[in-house]
C-alpha cells in the first residue's frame, strides 16, 4: 500500500507540473500545423495510468502460499501462481536473512517437467534474499517474504508438512 500511495502521489505531482508546463499550448500553431506540445499533458496522464497498473496488480494479487496432496502453490509476487507438483520439490525451509525472514523453495534437479518452472519474474525476492545472504540461499528455485502471510512460522510450516510426502523436508532455520 506504501507503494501504491507513493506512485499515486508521484504521478499526481507529475501530471501537474507537465500540465502546469503544457496546459496553455494552442492546439494550432500559426502556420496552421498541428501543436504536438499541446498533446503533452495528455500522454504524461495516459503513461502515469499505465505506470500505475502493477502498482495495483501488486495490492490486488497479494503473494499467496498453498498446499495440498498433489503440489505446492505458490505466488512470489503479482505475476503469476506456479505449481510445484511434490515430486519436485526437495526442501521447503524458513529462513532469516537482513532481519527478514523468508520462506524458500529449493526443486529437484530431476526428469521430472511436471508443473510450473520458476522464471526470471517469480524471483524478485529471490533475489532480494541473495543480495541479503548468499549462503542460505543457494539451490533455492523460489522464496516468499513471511511477513505477507499470518501467522507464527512453526504454524505455517507445520500446515505445510500435513500434505508434503516424506521425501520433501521441511526445515525451520529461523
């Protein structure tokens, strides 16, 4: 939400000083011709409205864990929601790293396609934790922020143990 209230107030400062700039452009100019300074201000809004559609889709689309008999799901960010069949899956582990804590999914190296394969999108806060400590997550395909989801750590991944089989590991590290 900090977010989205930043942009808002960004783009809304921006509209106005281009709108302030532009607003009394004739449409004409002398020679008759087209003014395109005068389409200034209404591109500036069309481009602050389109800059704002992720701003919203990441409010909208919060980041969402789940479980059941046949795979884990997850949705790092605002983009998509991967299937990860458990027979992928080798450790599911909470992790701190910066004063944060994360949730972080390492996938067999296996035949195995099934599902969803992580891309470069659904690893923003993979990302983030590499920068954070590059030890703890090495191997790790995909990681959540736990701050986004209620709840104390040991109940999440306890609710998370109840469907993975007994070849997944689940590890608190916290």
């Amino acid at each position: 939400m900090g977010t989205l209230a930043w942009y808002a107030v960004s783009a809304t400062l921006a509209v106005l000083l281009i709108r302030a700039l532009f607003g009394d452009e004739p449409e004409t100019l002398d020679s008759g011709a087209h003014n395109p300074l005068a389409d200034i201000p209404m591109w500036t809004a069309g481009l602050a409205a389109i800059g704002a559609v992720p701003v919203v889709l990441a409010v909208v689309r919060r980041p969402r864990v789940g479980a059941n008999h046949f795979a884990l799901t997850v949705r790092p960010g605002w983009v998509r929601t991967l299937v990860l069949p458990w027979s992928r899956v080798a450790e599911v582990a909470a992790i701190e790293a910066g004063g944060e804590r994360f949730l972080a999914v390492r996938l067999r190296r296996n035949l195995d396609r099934t599902g969803n394969n992580p891309g470069w999108i659904d690893q923003n806060v993979l990302r983030e934790l590499v920068k954070l400590d590059d030890r703890q997550s090495r191997a790790v395909a995909v990681a959540v922020r736990l701050r986004d989801f209620g709840g104390t750590p040991d109940g999440q991944l306890a609710s998370l143990a109840a469907f993975a089989p007994d070849q997944v590991q689940i590890a608190n590290r916290l």
